[in-house]
C-alpha cells in the first residue's frame, strides 16, 4: 500500500489467525510522515515485507532507547539534574556522522544506540566537547533479557570498563551531566 507521495504505507489487518497470521514489524513509532519510525530499520523492514507482498502489522511501542534504561532502573529524564534527552545512532551512514562535540552539552541526557565499536571515539568526542569526563554513565547489553548486564561508571572510564566486562557490538549507552 502507498500514500499519495508513494512512500510506502503499511498494510494493517484487525484479525489474526494461525493460517493468515501478518508478521510483526517492531520499533515502529509515527515520528515523521516521511519516516513512520524512530530508526530506519521498522521502515526498510516494512517496505520489505510490502514488496514482498506480505501482510504485517505495526505494534506500536516505546523506542528501546528508552524502554531498556526504564527496565535497568535508570530514568532519561530526572527533575533534579537531567531535563533534556538526545537519542542519536553509534554507526552513521558515510557523510552522516554525529557531531559529538556539540552534543556535549546540548542535551542533559544522551542515548547512544549501536556505539560499542566506536565507544572510545564518542567518550573522546564528548569529553573535548565540554562533557565532565566524571560525569555518570552506562552499558545496558541485551536489555530486557535475560542476559541484560549494566555497567556503570564515570564517562571517562566508559570505554575501558566496557572492554573489561566484554561488552558486545549492541547496547544502549546513557550520559546524564
């Protein structure tokens, strides 16, 4: 299915059953017409399953970036010392890169998703942007698992702390100031 503009609108169904049961798309928020999810892999999975002809259905749900560090006790938001929120991609496509050293101090809180490959470079990038690098900070892997791990620990030592626990290539990274 498509909208006017020809970007790809998603089939839903009301009814399920176990002959006609539509995969499930997840991650999926209405964030921009344009973009009907908060990363572009609900909608390239969704133009996928369109293509295919596939039925599916959106289940709407909170962002992981936000719903993992709820599940590991730790607030992206907090009255007393964090008001702002950035969620922002550890892997951009070329020409696309983050500009960490603004990001500094542009938002209280920052949410790095898919950034252990790159940790020690955004830890650097954010500390010579201004971020104190004491400043609290963690590793939650395999959020909402069974596996889940947080690590905790001063931004500064983030990358060295992530490497001695054997962290993976997936994780959200929170930075309160």
């Amino acid at each position: 299915m498509r909208t006017q503009d020809g970007a790809a609108r998603p089939r839903r169904r009301s009814t399920c059953s176990s002959s006609s049961s539509p995969a499930r798309a997840s991650g999926w928020s209405a964030s921009t017409a344009a973009t009907p999810s908060y990363s572009a892999g609900g909608a390239e999975e969704a133009e996928a399953l369109a293509a295919a002809g596939i039925d599916f259905e959106i289940v709407p749900a909170p962002t992981s970036a936000i719903a993992t560090l709820a599940y590991a006790g730790i607030p992206v938001t907090d009255r007393h010392c964090a008001s702002s929120l950035a969620i922002v991609t550890g892997q951009s496509a070329p020409g696309r890169e983050v500009h960490w050293r603004g990001l500094a101090t542009a938002a209280d809180t920052i949410v790095v998703l898919m950034g252990t490959a790159v940790l020690a470079h955004i830890v650097d990038e954010l500390i010579a942007g201004g971020l104190d690098s004491q400043t609290p900070s963690a590793i939650v892997e395999n959020g909402t698992t069974p596996m889940q791990r947080v690590i905790v620990a001063p931004i500064g030592d983030l990358p060295a702390r992530a490497a001695e626990a054997g962290v993976g290539r997936r994780m959200s990274s929170l930075s309160e100031r």
